[in-house]
C-alpha cells in the first residue's frame, strides 16, 4: 500500500453539498415564496341559521350602557360564559363543569347563588374583575368590561338569588369600572 495519500470521495462530498444547497432553497422557498396550503374546510352548519335570517349582528361594542340588561347583552353574555366560565361552573352554572371537580373550593353553583363576596351586581363585578382571593375563582380582568357586564347579565338571568341594585349606584359604578 502507499503512504496515506490526501484522497477524498469526491462523489460523496458534491452529494452533500448538493444535498445543502437543496436544503436551503427548499426552506426559503416554503418560508418565503409558496403561499400555503387551503385545504377548502370551511366547514358550515347545514342547521345553522344563515346571517340574513338571523338579522343584524350584535356588536357589544356598539352598546353604551353595558350595564344595564337587555335580552342582546344575555345572549351576548350566554356567549362569553361559555368561552370563560363554563369550563369551571358548568354551561348550566351549576358548578359542575369539567375542570371544576380538581379545584378546592368547589366552583361555586351559580344558579343557587349563594354570595360570598355581596349580592349586588357591583359585587359580582368586581368577583370577576379581581378573582376571589384564596380560592379556586380566577380574576378576568383581562376581558373587556362590556364583556363582563354582559357574563354577570348572563349570570343573573339564570340564578335564583338576584341581585338587589339600585340602578343609579350601577350606572355611577360603571362609568368608572376597570
């Protein structure tokens, strides 16, 4: 045999380089140029109501007095209790929802109503506002106040235990909720 000789399978060595460079121009094509994939699964309720027959659509933001119940703030509120709350307190506010048997204390039965914190619509505000301190009930502050007066609409179109307001001391309360 020959001393060690400097040689190189060249064969090998342009496959990988040809390898990388194909590599490379793949990704940029994908990340830069194609412009993704439809798969057409625009999937729609044939029992749905269509948007004509159901009329306007509501817009909460269009209301300019969140506070004060109307049966569009309910059903708007029916909305945003199911996206938020129902997870703990059930879709009924029985307190029995999928996630609520893990915490301690139990997620509170909203249709008993049973108030710890006030049993004023201020009250309530600010429960879902603030969380109730040392106990499995998260603040919500992170959703708009409409948002949240429409939820608590919500809530009281469904518990036993209404609220007892003055309307005046809301609507003053309101204009300055966070």
């Amino acid at each position: 045999m020959s001393e060690s000789s400097d040689v190189h399978n060249r064969g090998g060595f342009a496959a990988f380089i040809f390898a990388m460079v194909f590599v490379f121009a793949f990704f940029a094509y994908i990340s830069f140029i194609h412009p993704g994939v439809d798969l057409g699964e625009n999937v729609v309720d044939p029992n749905a109501p269509s948007l004509q027959a159901a009329g306007p659509v509501f817009k909460i933001a269009d209301i300019k007095e969140p506070w004060v119940s109307t049966p569009e703030i309910i059903t708007y509120g029916q909305k945003q209790y199911k996206m938020n709350c129902a997870t703990c307190h059930g879709d009924a506010g029985k307190g029995d929802g999928p996630a609520g048997g893990g915490l301690t204390p139990k997620p509170r039965n909203l249709v008993e109503g049973k108030w710890t914190q006030g049993d004023s619509l201020i009250a309530h505000f600010n429960v879902v506002a603030n969380g109730i301190p040392n106990s499995s009930m998260a603040a919500f502050k992170h959703l708009k106040v409409a948002d949240r007066w429409a939820i608590l609409h919500f809530i009281e179109s469904i518990t036993e235990n209404k609220s007892k307001d003055d309307p005046a001391k809301v609507a003053e309360f309101a204009k300055t909720a966070q």
